[in-house]
C-alpha cells in the first residue's frame, strides 16, 4: 500500500474521506474549514505512517505561488547583516515560506544579477539592503510585480518602501554623549559617501558639535566605506596628526574593528588615550577589554517588519500600503568613552 500513496487521492481513498478534507489538513487549514479533530489526526497520523508530504513545487505553480523569499545582503560576513539575516529566516519559516539567501559583495552589478535570479525563481517577494548609489535598477524591477521592501537604507526619491534606522539621531546621540565627557576633538570615520545612511549619520554628528558651539573640522570626517581596513587606515592618519582627536565615533561595526587594531599597533588604550563610540552593537561588545558603548540599531526587529511588510502583501496579491519606518536607535553606555573633563584632557 505503501507505493501507492503517491498523491492527495491515494490518501483520500484510503482514509474514505474527500480529497478537498485532506488537502485542507496537510496546509494547516482544518481549523479554518472546521474540519473536527479526530479527522485532522487522521489524516496526519496517516501521512506520517505512509511517508507522504504533499508537492509543494507542484502545488506552488498550481496557486503562482512558491512560498519562497528572497533576501540580498551586501556581505553575510559583516554581523550586522547575518543577525538580520538570522531573523529573516526565522520570521520566514515561521510564516510558512522558505528563504533564499543572496550576498551582493557589495556589488551593484552583482546585485542586478542577483534581482534577476530570484525573479526567475519566482519568489514571492524579495527583502534587499540595497548597495551603491544608483537606483534605477531596483525600481525598474519592481515593475516585474515582486513585492519589494528595502532594508538597512532607504533610496529619496524612489516611493519605494523601507525598514531603516534613524540614523541622524543615532550619531547625534552618540556624539552628544561624547561632548558631555569633555570631549570637543571628535572624528567621525565615516562609510560609503551619498548613500542615505551615511548621509544621516555624518549630518548627526556635525548637528551635535554645531548644538555645543563646536566648529565642525572637514579633516575629521575621513572614510569611504564601511569595511574594517577602511578603520585602520583612517585612525592611523588621524593619530599623526598634529593635533589628534580625542575620541572618535565609527560608523560601522567593521570600521570599529579597524580602529581598534591601529589604536592597538600603537599602544593607545580605550578610553585611557582616546575614547571611541560605534554603531551596530554585537554581542562582543559588553565583553572587549574596555566594553564599548555602541549604537543599537534594533536588528531583530527590522528583520520582523521586513517579513511581515512581504508576507502581508503576498496576501493581498501586491496591494500593500507603502511603509517608510525608522525606528529609534537606542545608544548603549558602555566604559569606552573617557570623562575627560577630570583628566584635562581636552
């Protein structure tokens, strides 16, 4: 009997019960369709015993459907990016559908490529933390009727829908935080120029230094991207210069680590010789020699949004109301920021 069991009508035959019964059991649909339980086990009972799991491919292309994600990150390697990732995928499976991961390098051209895969896969919807300053791109492909919602950043001027973080007052914060403890020489090592998110992050940082009367100094805002060498090449420019800063505030996580190792190949120590503030908290953070006080940027929840945003459009077959949502960061006090205003120090 066994071999026989090879679809919905073999099951139904066996069990005598209709075909339509069965298949609202094995989708998780008897309690909408009031299918009593004693017939739901069944059915699952018997499903189990003769190993049978319905097509889910097959069933996919009967409903257009294929209970599939797709999601672009610009480097599953950055912890920022794999915690989110993490979060998707749960949040995904969780609803019912399936998650296929994409790493873009931090490429555009790759990520056109890699739109273009996933369309041809047919997902259902596609979560991207876009890269690069172009856009035309990404709002081209929504005219394929995807349902797409951006992560990390958003893009002026596209309509297009995003999950980000108040980045302007997470710098704000984090570099007003800084100037409390005395500080007024504060760099600002900062990541890719004219993307939204460094846009908002360096405008933060100079707001808080103009709010204290501070002159903003264009020769402590070096970077241009937000990678770990990046962080250690910049920090080590600054520390020759003649008059350094005291502190300095990392736009990434990455950048952090680069400053941290030229701060190390010179024997400065956090926050004894120069105090440093960062975003995206990881969970190494608390646990550093001299814990670090960083920008939370809410990770897990920009994931759930996310999800939630596609699922529910999903259902509404694309008619989705356009979300824009920046959730407040939150700036976590650590010991990696000196009071020097009890040293001297200025």
């Amino acid at each position: 009997m066994e071999n026989k069991i090879k679809n919905i009508k073999d099951l139904a035959a066996l069990l005598n019960i209709s075909a339509t019964t069965v298949s609202r059991v094995l989708n998780g649909k008897a309690g909408t369709y009031r299918i009593s339980r004693a017939t739901g086990q069944k059915v699952l009972d018997a499903a189990e015993k003769f190993n049978y799991h319905p097509n889910r491919i097959a069933r996919g292309l009967r409903l257009e459907k294929t209970e599939t994600l797709g999601l672009i990150v610009p480097d599953i390697a950055n912890p920022f990016f794999a915690s989110i990732a993490k979060t998707i995928e749960f949040e995904a499976r969780r609803n019912g559908y399936s998650l296929i991961l994409c790493d873009s390098l931090d490429n555009e051209g790759t990520e056109k490529e890699l739109l273009q895969l996933l369309a041809g896969r047919k997902v259902d919807g596609i979560i991207l933390a876009p890269v690069g300053k172009n856009s035309g791109h990404i709002t081209a492909f929504t005219e394929k009727g995807i349902p797409l919602i951006i992560i990390d950043r958003y893009l002026p001027g596209t309509g297009l829908p995003f999950i980000t973080t108040d980045n302007y007052t997470g710098a704000f914060e984090a570099v007003e935080h800084m100037i409390l403890q005395g500080h007024k020489r504060i760099a600002c090592i900062q990541g890719v120029r004219g993307i939204s998110v460094n846009t908002d992050r360096v405008n933060g940082y100079k707001d808080a230094l103009k709010k204290q009367g501070i002159s903003v100094d264009h020769s402590l805002i070096p970077g241009n991207d937000f990678g770990e060498e990046n962080g250690y090449i910049n920090t080590r420019k600054l520390l020759n210069k003649q008059d350094p800063p005291t502190a300095i505030l990392a736009l990434s996580n990455l950048i952090s680590l680069g400053v941290m190792r030229a701060l190390s190949e010179n024997n400065l120590k956090i926050p004894d010789d120069i105090s440093l503030v960062a975003f995206d908290d990881q969970p190494y953070s608390g646990f550093l020699s001299s814990p670090m006080t960083m920008v939370d940027q809410h990770k897990e929840e920009i994931g759930k949004l996310a999800v939630n945003y596609l699922v529910t459009s999903i259902y509404n077959q694309g008619k989705q109301e356009h979300i824009e949502v920046m959730l407040k960061p939150r700036l976590i006090i650590r010991k990696s920021v000196n009071n020097i205003t009890v040293t001297g120090r200025q």
